[in-house]
C-alpha cells in the first residue's frame, strides 16, 4: 500500500500544497494552488516545505511550472497538461478546483434580503454596484480596476464600486492616487476585511477580478453561485470558469482599457448581465458543487490505498 504525506509547500510568490508520496522522486497526487493533479514528478523549482506531517523543513525539486516563472504557485490547468513538466499522465480531479462551493452556504435566496439591507446601509440604493473581493495589492489588480472606475464614474454613470479585503503595503504596495481613492472617492465603499462577504455580493451587481495570477479562485465561485455577472481576468483557474461572451468578460491581464471597456459594457447591457449571471451559475453547480468536488477527491484518495 502506497503512502501518503500531505504537506504544506510556501513558494516564493504563492503557497501551494502538494500531496505525495513521502519525499521521494515522485508524487502520486500534488494540489497546487487548487488543482489536485495525479502522477506528478519532482523535476522542477526548489521550493521550502514546511509545517507537513511529520513537522520537517526541507528543500524539494517539485513540478515547475515552465512558462509562467519560478515560484509563482502556477499549476497546469486542463489547457497545460502538454507542457512537458512531466513524463507521466496527469489528469485533473473534479474540474480542477479543490473544495468546491458550499451552494447551501452561498444561497442566493437566503441573502437577498441581507443584500438590500447592505444597499441601503452604505447609500448604494439605485446604483450598479461592482464588486471586489481579496487583498487590496497590484497583483490582485486594483490599480486597473480603480482607475477604470474612476473613469467611468467621471463619465457621469450612476455607478459604485465596494471593495472587500485587507490592505497589505509591505509587498506589493499601491500607489498613492489609488491608495487616496480608496479612502477618498464618493464613488468607492472600501469595507476592509469582513468574515462574511455574503451579504456583500448579495448587494452588488457585477463581480470585477482583474487579477494578475491566480490558482484557482474561490471568490469568483462564490458570487457565480449568487448569479452574479463576473468580470475577470484571462489567467488560469478564472478561465476554466467563465467563458468570453458565453457566462462572463475575460480581460488582459494589467490592461486598465479592457477592464474599463467590460465595467461599460456591463453597464450598458443589463439583459446581457443577467444573462451571463444565469449561465454561470448553471455552469459553476455542474463543475464545481461542493459534494462533487469531495467525492472525487475521496475516489482518488481510495484507489491510492487500494494498489
């Protein structure tokens, strides 16, 4: 019977965890950043492991990911099987995404009367609210995502854009006009971190993530399962959710044009967001519903302990 070691690996700009067999040359399962691959080799970057199983810091050789740089947590998604990190088949369990959205704790209709209470507690009654959900840093890609705001608001459009998540200057600091619009513009609700962030998207209108890089994101999830029209980036993990045009916008990545042209486009075409909002939601319960996601992990786990 095979062993299995599950350990936490910190990379240098991402956190990713791998699950395998001991230390070896190879591991049976690795979950990077969200994505639960089978049959992965150890061929790639040195990344510290820490705080696993048997509480041992040492350096590995796990997977690379060629083309996206060393260290950023990037993990092959179903386009990047080919790359040729690896000699062995891989393949991705339940649709890529390692926990799944809880549709009983996201319920659209449970919240709605949270959201009208949060619309009418931050003076957004009337307006279309974009929504923001994770740290407030240039990776996520705020920078794109204020300043297109602020264009757009200026435009004189009934808009408002309510941002959820922690401000983090050590690393990845903002500047300082993004910074003071944060704190400043008539057009913006920063609320910090919140526990919750239900009634947060039951409030608003459209999910906007310009995100740089991702794993595979939660947040998106989430706010498809309260039929939310998203906006989001076209990295990996965003886009093995939302297709262009079919359930969602995908934007260029650090491009403050394509995100102001999806915001005025969402804005401009309320059937179409509806739309997109009913779309990805049939689509996110097919893929990606919690107990799915569970069992095919629990499946993969049993025929481990089976050979």
């Amino acid at each position: 019977m095979k062993k299995i070691y599950s350990m936490m690996v910190v990379a240098i700009l991402g956190t990713t965890t791998m699950f395998g067999q001991g230390l070896g040359a190879s591991l049976d399962y690795a979950m990077w950043n969200g994505t639960m691959i089978e049959n992965a080799e150890t061929t790639g970057s040195t990344i510290l492991a820490v705080n696993y199983t048997h509480n041992l810091s040492k350096k590995l050789n796990l997977v690379g990911a060629v083309g996206y740089g060393i260290g950023f947590g990037v993990v092959p998604m179903k386009a990047d099987l080919n790359y040729g990190i690896t000699n062995k088949p891989l393949k991705v369990l339940a649709n890529g995404n390692i926990n799944g959205v809880d549709f009983s704790h996201f319920d659209y209709h449970l919240f709605q009367e949270y959201g009208l209470q949060a619309k009418h507690q931050y003076e957004l009654e009337g307006k279309l609210i974009f929504l923001n959900i994770g740290r407030m840093v240039k990776d996520k890609g705020i920078v794109e995502l204020v300043r297109s705001f602020i264009r757009l608001f200026n435009e004189g459009n009934n808009v408002a854009l309510v941002l959820v998540g922690s401000l983090e200057q050590d690393l990845d600091p903002l500047p300082d006009d993004v910074l003071d619009a944060l704190e400043r513009h008539p057009g913006i609700t920063w609320v910090g971190y919140q526990s919750d962030v239900r009634p947060f998207i039951a409030m608003s209108d459209v999910l906007i993530f310009p995100s740089y890089r991702e794993g595979f994101p939660n947040v998106p999830l989430q706010c498809g399962a309260f039929r939310k029209a998203m906006v989001l980036s076209d990295i990996n993990g965003c886009n093995e959710i939302i297709t262009h045009y079919k359930n969602g916008l995908l934007v260029k990545p650090k491009s403050e044009e394509e995100v102001y042209s999806a915001m005025l486009y969402m804005l401009k075409n309320p059937e179409k967001r509806n739309n997109f909002g009913r779309e990805a939601y049939a689509h996110i319960k097919e893929n990606f519903e919690q107990d799915s996601v569970w069992e095919a992990q629990l499946a993969a786990y049993h025929s481990l302990i089976k050979k």
